[in-house]
C-alpha cells in the first residue's frame, strides 16, 4: 500500500506498529509502507471523505493496537472499534456498514440481535432476513437502545406504535441513536447522548454556576468515560465479566488523546494554508475547561461575559478574492462568520427558554454551540429543539405517548431522550449538541440521524427558527462546516 506525503504533518508523529510517520517525503515522493497490518491503520489515521481528507492527531504520537480499545472482550466478537471505526470518524456510517454487511452476509460483529438489530426478537435466519433485521443500522447507521421509564417518574406510558413489534412497558423502549464517535473527548462536559454517563460527585469542585444550580457538581471525564467503556464492554460487547481497572484506564487514556478534524477540503484545498488553522493539530492545542465561555454565566475560569464568537481558525481567509480555491477560502470564511454572528431568535427550546424564563432569546449558532473551536456546549446543557416531536416522525421510527401523572396531558415523542434518566417531565425530547469536528466524515447527523447531510442540517435550523437564511448562506454554513 503506498501513502502519499501530504498525510504528514510537521505536528503530527504517529508510530503504528512500529512504523515512524514523522519523516515526510517530499510533496511529489510517495512512501511505501511494508506491513500490510501497520499500512492499514495508517491509512485511517488520513481518511478521504466527501468533501477531502480528515486527519486524526494523536497527543501521544503513537497508536497501539494493542491498547483494550482494539481488543475483543466480550462474547459476541465487539470491541470498541467495532462502533467507532478511524475509517469514519471513530464513528460508524451507512456506507461502511452496507460494505461490511456484504462481505459478511450480515454476520460482522457490528450486526448484533442486542443492539444492532430493530428489534432483539428479529429474525436472522437468512441473507435476506438480516437486511430486514439491521435496516436502521444500515440505512443511517442507528444503534437501539433499550431504556425503561425510572421508577418514580413523573409519566407513564401511555401507547406505542413500533413498527418492530417489540417496544413496550414490559420490555421497555427502544431507542435508536448514532454511536457518538471516540475522539475530540477532551472537549466534553457531558457524556452520551442524554447524558447518563454524566455523573454527579458532591466533592467535586466542578460544578454548575447560578442561575443555574451551583450545587450540581460533576465528576472527572476520565471518571465518566470509565463508567461508559465498562458498561459498553458488558452491554454491546456483552461481556460476562466487567473490565478491570487497567483496561479501562488503557481506554480512556487512548480516547482523551485523539484529536480528528477536516484537514483537506476539495474546493479551499489546504486547511492550514495562507495562516489558517484547520486541521487536529491546532484543535489539540486548543485550551478546554469547563464552562468555558458559558453564554449564561460567563467564563468559569475567567469571568469573561460569553462571546458568539467561538470559531477562528479561518479568519485568515476573510475577504480573500479570486475565483477557484480562492473563492472557496472566501466562502468558507463568510460561513464562519454567520456561524458566530447570525441573529438566531430563539424561541420554545426546553433546557433554554424554559429554564431561564425567557421566552424569546437573542442569539447564534454559538449560543447553543459555545466551545471555543470545538462547538460543543461547555457545560451540561440537554436541550429539546423539536428534533422528536411526533410531526416529525418517519415511519420507520417507534411513536411514544407518555401521560404527565400529575396533570393526565400527553407528549408523543420518538425518543424521550434524558427523561428516561431524570424521570422528569420538562427533560421529555432534551438531548446534549455533539462536538462538531470532523463532521464531514459522519453523516448522517442529529442522535436520531434525520439530517441525511449538512445541507439537511442547515435546512433543519433554518425552518426550526425562521432564521430566513438566503442560498449563498446556505451554502456559505455548509461549506464552512464541511471543514470542521
């Protein structure tokens, strides 16, 4: 296999297997690479995509496969890598999974009845039958979750409508989610989609600001991700014995020290050139805490009053004029700038409007995406913006009535989202916004996977807020966020 030159970088040194990346060749040169094993993960550290080339950076300069993340401990042949592929952004899409489906006739370990099928009680008898079965997982590269209503919850279930014949009270629900991917965790505040691996220490000094709830104080991301690579070990690789301390400790060192971002885009080229800062070496030195640059409290380090503006890295393009790449370096800076500055009126979003008494707020993207060039949301924050309201259902989603035990009124939802953890009534539909790194190598996007593509995403928040966007800042946000 050959590796071409322009997949080194000055910053990057990856040692795979043995084999030294640090070295590079000479723009015209190609390096060969013997080891067929060390050829391969090499190759995805560097990954084409849609729209270019990603690049994942390693804090440690090394990747080693030896490392738990790449190993098989559970019963059903999974490992982490299994779900989080470096091929797709340490996620999994549609594409590979239709790929691996075919040359496996469906029996990849990725094609689980637990999880990776519609329902567990599905059929897989034949070729045929395990297509019908992991339709979701192939088609937007959905895992079911299953979850039940706490005791003690403020609801019931009321109906269901699963087009899998399988959610119920008895069995509980079936949620279907994009694994979120295994790098840029460095950023995070919350962990999983609704959060359940964020978990609370009273010690701790990290804690919630008022008006929110200062006493809420959260444990370390090492602590978190602990919990999540363990449960994950004995739920998706159904493992019989839990990992022990050493294998998680080898996990959660490896994830904290992956950083993946866009690198190469087709139209502006090099991410990095005329002093722009793209690409996972810039995004690994970017400084990280948490609350940092919190649009309702303020800087929890700093004290500094919230900035929309959150992403920098293409300031250098600003006005560039030209046609060609040149146009597209301009574009791609114009769509940064809507990002941070566009006037969003941001009205009916739980978590928002609600808990903070303001029914209508001025805002941006960066109001909801306030992490400095990662566009995450710097503290805990689920937020519902509609995504599983019933209008917005798709026939091959499960349809959930919950009744308030309080009051008897109803919300149909296709996922409850951090309800089914709090068990509170208001957390009906709300879901933590993901890192957006590394975007373009992960579609499908939102938890449920509705938004086919960024195009689709831009469109989403366009109609969700009436922000009125024309189609040259359609098309700016788009290829500005296809760099990422």
């Amino acid at each position: 296999m050959t590796v071409r030159s322009f997949l080194c970088s000055p910053l990057l040194s990856l040692a795979i297997l043995g084999v030294s990346a640090t070295a590079c060749a000479p723009a015209e040169q190609d390096d060969e690479v013997t080891s067929s094993s060390a050829a391969l993960l090499l190759s995805a550290m560097t990954v084409n995509n849609a729209t270019g080339t990603s690049q994942t950076f390693t804090a440690t300069g090394t990747i080693d496969t030896s490392n738990a993340f790449f190993q098989s401990l559970g019963t059903n042949g999974r490992s982490c890598l299994t779900c989080h592929d470096p091929k797709d952004n340490w996620s999994i899409v549609p594409a590979s999974l239709q790929a691996r489906f075919d040359s496996s006739d469906g029996t990849d370990p990725v094609f689980r009845l637990n999880d990776g099928s519609n329902s567990p009680a599905a059929d897989v008898s034949t070729v045929a039958a395990r297509r019908a079965a992991y339709s979701m997982l192939l088609s937007k590269g959905l895992i079911r979750v299953g979850l039940s209503i706490p005791a003690g919850a403020e609801f019931t279930l009321a109906a269901v409508d699963d087009p899998y014949g399988y959610a119920s009270a008895a069995n509980g629900l079936s949620l279907f989610r994009r694994p979120l991917p295994t790098t840029n965790l460095k950023f995070l505040s919350t962990f999983m989609w609704d959060g359940r691996e964020t978990f609370r220490d009273s010690s701790s000094a990290t804690c919630l600001k008022a008006p929110l709830d200062p006493t809420a104080c959260f444990a370390t991301a090492g602590f978190d991700l602990s919990d999540q690579a363990n449960g994950a070990t004995l739920g998706h690789a159904q493992a019989s014995l839990a990992l022990t301390a050493a294998q998680q400790t080898s996990i959660v060192n490896f994830e904290l020290g992956l950083f993946t971002a866009q690198t190469y885009d087709n139209a502006a080229r090099e991410l990095t050139a005329l002093q722009a800062t793209g690409g996972p070496a810039a995004l690994a030195a970017q400084a990280f805490y948490f609350g940092i640059n919190d649009v309702v409290s303020g800087d929890y380090s700093t004290s500094a009053v919230f900035t929309p503006v959150v992403f920098h890295a293409y300031d250098a393009w600003t006005n560039r004029v030209g046609s060609g790449t040149e146009a597209a370096r301009a574009t791609v800076a114009r769509g940064q700038a809507l990002f941070n500055t566009k006037r969003i009126v941001i009205t009916g979003v739980k978590g928002l409007n609600d808990d903070l008494a303001v029914p209508t707020l001025n805002g941006t993207c960066t109001t909801c995406h306030d992490t400095p060039s990662a566009g995450n949301h710097s503290i805990p924050a689920p937020l519902d913006i509609g995504l599983t309201d019933a209008t917005r259902r798709t026939t091959d989603m499960p349809l959930y009535t919950l009744q308030r035990t309080e009051t008897g009124e109803t919300i149909q939802t296709t996922d409850p989202g951090r309800a089914l953890i709090t068990g509170k009534w208001k957390d009906i539909g709300r879901f933590k916004g993901p890192i957006l790194r590394a975007l373009s190598g992960r579609a499908p996007y939102f938890h449920n996977g509705s938004a086919a593509d960024l195009n689709a995403v831009v469109a989403f928040y366009d109609g969700r807020f009436a922000i009125g966007l024309s189609a040259q800042e359609k098309s700016d946000l788009v290829a500005f966020l296809q760099t990422l």
